[in-house]
C-alpha cells in the first residue's frame, strides 16, 4: 500500500489550460454560452480561434472579470429571445422555403390542403361514432 502512495505522490501535477472553449468560459464566469458569445460579438471578450474552434484565454477572462468587478467595464444585457407563441408561430412562417430541385414547379403550382375537419383532425365520419350518433352521420 505505501508504495502504490509514493508512487502518486512522485506523478507531476496536471497543468491548468490556458485557453478554453465558449462553454467552459461561461462557467468559470458565471454565465451562459449565449453570453459569452454575445460578449465576444461585442468585442468585450478577446477570443483565440483555431479554424472554427474559439478559445477563450483563461488569463483574458480574469481580466475582464476584474475590469466588470472595478466598474471600467460595463457589460450591456443581451435581449432574449421572444419565445412567444406568436413569435414562434410568426419564425416558422419566415422558415418556410420555396420550393427547389426537379419538381419545384410542379409543388408550387399545388395549393396547400386544409387540415381535415371532424373531432381530433380526423376525417369526418371516421371511426366509433359518439353515444347517440348514427354510424356514418357527420358531426
């Protein structure tokens, strides 16, 4: 046993990074990865990239974690997102494409089908009728 623990006391120390990824600098800061790219947009967080891969210093967030604590940097807020149902409903028709490939033309000419009537988006008439109801009659 006192061997196995001179053996691990003799292993070097792991070096801390010196840069991190968005996700990891959000946590060492307290915020979401959101934030931390908005601040980089900003031009408040320097960032190092390496291709697509942004690194942010870890001494670079000390420091501007110690300018926000002084009060020489102001860090603005973010707008959020509108997650309303109206906002989401009004994003998804701007998500809407037109029609490409082969057959575009042949889709843009159709007209978009209505949603089937009846109880629950089925057809009328389709399944158990209701207590009362006569088999076949629509509601």
């Amino acid at each position: 046993m006192s061997n196995i623990l001179s053996e691990e006391s003799n292993s070097p120390p792991t070096p801390e990074p010196l840069a991190v990824d968005v996700v990891e600098a959000g946590r060492l800061m307290g915020v979401g990865r959101s934030t931390v790219l908005h601040m980089i947009d900003a031009g408040i967080l320097p960032v190092v990239r390496f291709g697509r891969r942004i690194s942010v210093r870890v001494e670079t967030i000390g420091k501007v974690l110690a300018e926000i604590e002084a009060g020489a940097l102001v860090v603005p807020s973010f707008p959020r997102e509108d997650r309303s149902a109206k906002a989401v409903s009004e994003g998804s028709k701007a998500l809407q494409m037109a029609p490409s490939g082969p057959h575009a033309e042949q889709m843009s000419n159709k007209s978009p089908q209505a949603a089937p009537k009846g109880r629950g988006g089925r057809r009328p008439g389709a399944g158990r009728p209701r207590k009362g109801e006569q088999p076949g009659s629509v509601a």
